[in-house]
C-alpha cells in the first residue's frame, strides 16, 4: 500500500512541477515580449494565462485502519477445519529433488529488516577458468551463470564449483553482459551483432535488434520486461530502452532540460532495476552511479565517498540491488564494493581481499557475487545479517 501510494503521489509531484515549469516558460516568454523594443512583437503577443488558473488536483490520503474481532479456537476450527498431530516415518531408498527458487523481484513484497554485517566474509570463492571474466548472473542460490573473454557462457554449481553447463554465443562473440529472466532463461547482449538474445532449452533465440545503436548493459525487471543501456554506432549518444518482448515501451535518454543523463563513449556500461522501481545505471564514462525513478526522471547521481580504500578516483562497473533497496557497484580502482541506499547515501565499502572486482549480482539469500576480473574467480560474500 506504501508503495502504491508513493508511486500515486510522485505522479503527482512530477505533474505539479511540469505545470510549475511551464508557468515559467509562460512568464518568461511574457517577460521577453514587454521588455522587446519591437511594438509589433508585443501587440502580436498571444498569453495563456487562463489556462494556468486551474490548480493541478488534491490528493487527500487516508491512513488504513485495522478492525479486531474476537476470536476463538471453536470458530477457527468450525472456518477451517482442524490440524492433526504430526506423525514421523522413515523410508528406505527415497530420493530427493532439487528445487530453483528464482528471486522474488516483486515491488509490493516488504522483505524483513536485514542489518549489515560489521565484517563482510568470504563464503566461497569459484574458479571459471576464463581469460579474463567480466560479468555473472544468479540462476539460483545454488547455479551462477558467468561470461568473459570468451563466447562461451558457463553455468557453475556454487556449492560444488563444478561446471554445469556451456552456451556459445550465436554470433561467436562474447557476450557484453547477461542476466537471468523471471522465469530463468538466460539473457545475452552482443554488442558486435547489436542483437539482444535469450536462450530457452539450450536454443538461441533473437529477441531485438537494433540499427545504428549498439546494446551494452541488459536487465530483467520485476515485470518481465528487459532494460537495456545502448550507445550510439558514432558512442555520441546513450539511452536506455525498456521492452516488452520485443516491442519498445520506453526511452530514458535525456532530463527535462533536454541535458542527456548518461556520458557518451566506448564505455561498458550496467544496468539493474531496484525494488523500489528505480533504475540504476553504472557510469563508467561519467564515473558515477545514476539513478533515475520509472517514469524517467533523475533521482540522484553517486560520485563516490572518501576516503576511498586506495585515494583512487571512483570508477564503477557492475552493479545489483538486494532486498532492503541497497544498491551495489563494484569499484575497480579501490578493489572494493560500495553499498548506497535507495537514495544514494553512502553506507559502507565491501572489499574482503578483492582484485578487479567487476561483474555484481545477489540471490534470494542477499548473498553478494563479484566477478574479479584478472584471476578468473567469482567470490561469494555475506555482508548482511
């Protein structure tokens, strides 16, 4: 309900200071003509001031109330029936399943309270064998996808560290960045072909492509649709796409000034969508973390915090949210990872022994995965309680 109401009342805030931007144009517009030294231009003038006389609507909110009534265990048992005493058996020669819990994305759910950790820990370190790795997405909290310098793209088991599975990229080039769907398909950029893939039963499917932009950074989102980051064949423009399938549903590209959110360039570049629906972006051209709310408008940028672990400049790459709305980008230059709220205020540094941290994704369990660049491992780390 809060988040129905927030979502409601930022719809509003944002009519209410489009209107306000408007009236200034108008006045500004009004000023212009009373102070030209041209009669003409002011008596051809035409205002509409009439039109800003109309106040944007109000939005009463109500408090939710809960009625209690009196109940006792006769009733329940007369609604629901009645719960026998447990019984325990043994059966010889059984089996057991293994179950995926995919990752409950849903903006509504209001997860318990986690705390952070006084000392993130190490709970496992994966070896992938690539050249070099750059990114890795959760399958489950028991299966990583990883991909790198190489257009393999492998699944490991996380408790094993086995391999469990290799796709080669339809193209034969490495994958820009990946992601797990909803439902658990595996989801591919390549930046060579400019084509958004996802693969189902081991099948390659084309889901977009693009002409003259080139996909870089790719996302699921709680709905089901895929946020993509993309720049321009000529790296002079950035945007971000959001599809549904493949029909495009929306474009992030420039502020309300006609300012462009994101730095152009050869640059890669993440994605993810936050709980609170806010999509976060890392950077790495403009050095920052930027965030902007579902309907597109800026929130707040993330230059960094200092002391950094190594005085070195802030420079992001991978990044992932968890369930308490933090936002995690991995920082290359300090070996670290920096965790900031929904509202880009700077908590604490994860570093535990990193080295070219890139690649960032969690599970169900809040646990965080850093790919680290140069020697090939992806770390498992608990930073929560």
């Amino acid at each position: 309900m809060k988040n129905t109401q927030f979502r409601t009342l930022q719809k509003h805030l944002d009519e209410i200071n489009e209107k306000i931007i408007e009236i200034k144009d108008e006045i500004q517009s009004i000023d212009k003509a009373f102070t030209s030294r041209d009669i003409s231009k002011l008596l051809s003038a035409t205002f509409n001031v009439d039109r800003y006389k109309q106040l944007p609507h109000q939005i009463i909110l109500s408090s939710s109330s809960f009625t209690q009534e009196k109940i006792n265990g006769e009733q329940l048992s007369k609604l629901f029936g009645a719960l026998s005493l447990t019984s325990l058996s043994i059966e010889k020669n059984g089996y057991s399943m293994k179950e995926i819990h995919q990752k409950s994305d849903e903006a509504g759910n209001s997860p318990p309270v986690k705390q952070l950790l006084d000392e993130p820990e190490t709970v496992t370190t994966i070896d992938t064998g690539y050249r070099e790795l750059y990114n890795v997405a959760c399958l489950s909290d028991e299966e990583i996808w990883t991909s790198g310098e190489d257009y393999n793209m492998t699944l490991f088991s996380i408790n094993q560290g086995s391999l469990l599975k290799s796709i080669r990229t339809k193209s034969e080039k490495r994958p820009w960045d990946i992601a797990v769907t909803k439902s658990g398909d595996l989801v591919y950029t390549d930046y060579s072909d400019r084509t958004v893939n996802i693969v189902k039963n081991k099948k390659i499917e084309e889901v977009i492509r693009l002409q003259n932009w080139k996909p870089a950074g790719v996302c699921s989102t709680s709905s089901g649709d895929l946020l993509v980051i993309m720049s321009s064949d000529d790296y002079k423009q950035t945007k971000v796409v959001c599809y549904s399938g493949s029909t495009e549903k929306q474009t992030i590209q420039f502020d309300d000034k006609g300012k462009p959110f994101f730095s152009h360039g050869p640059y890669r570049r993440y994605i993810t969508e936050n709980r609170n629906l806010d999509i976060c972006v890392s950077d790495i051209g403009a050095g920052a973390v930027v965030v902007v709310n579902q309907v597109g408008k800026l929130r707040f940028r993330y230059t960094g915090h200092t002391p950094a672990p190594k005085n070195k400049s802030f420079n992001p790459r991978g990044i992932t949210t968890d369930s308490q709305s933090h936002i995690l980008t991995a920082d290359i230059n300090n070996d670290c990872v920096h965790i900031i709220d929904q509202d880009g205020q700077f908590l604490r540094y994860i570093d535990c022994g990193l080295v070219y941290p890139d690649g960032l994704c969690t599970d169900t369990n809040d646990n965080l995965f850093v790919v680290q660049v140069m020697n090939q491992q992806v770390k498992k780390i608990k930073y929560l309680q």
